[in-house]
C-alpha cells in the first residue's frame, strides 16, 4: 500500500493527472512474491489516481522493493 500512497501523493502535485504505470524494482530476496504483487496491485488501485495503470516490475537479486518511477498522463484542460 505505501507504493500506492507514493504515487497517489505524486500524481496530487500534478492536479488532474493520473498514473498509467508504476515501475518497481522487486528483489529475490525483498520477502515479496511478484505473483502476489501483481494480484492485488488492481485491488488496492481502485478509488485511486492509480486506477487502471500498469505495474511494470523490474526482478532483482537483492533485497529491494523500491518504487523507480512514476509514468503520469496529465489532465487535458477542457475550454469552454
């Protein structure tokens, strides 16, 4: 959930942006399964500026779990 919270509060500096992919780097030895990651990365987007993006995992042999960039779509301004 904190790598939600990361690019939920990146996407607030961008106001109206929304995420559209989350890059990980993911270590063999982080104690995190990847196939667990990818299971319930949509379930903890949704209500989120995450909703309907991408995780894109980087595997590793160390033992990180580091969130390495933040791949935002920017509102589009609506004139009237």
């Amino acid at each position: 959930m904190s790598m939600i919270d990361i690019a939920s509060e990146e996407a607030a500096r961008h106001v109206g942006a929304r995420v559209t992919a989350l890059h990980l780097k993911l270590g063999a030895l982080s104690g995190v399964v990847k196939e667990a990651l990818n299971f319930s990365y949509e379930i903890a987007c949704q209500g989120t500026a995450l909703e309907g993006s991408q995780l894109v995992i980087e595997e590793t042999e160390g033992q990180e779990l580091q969130v390495v960039a933040i791949e935002l779509e920017e509102a589009e301004e609506l004139v009237t």
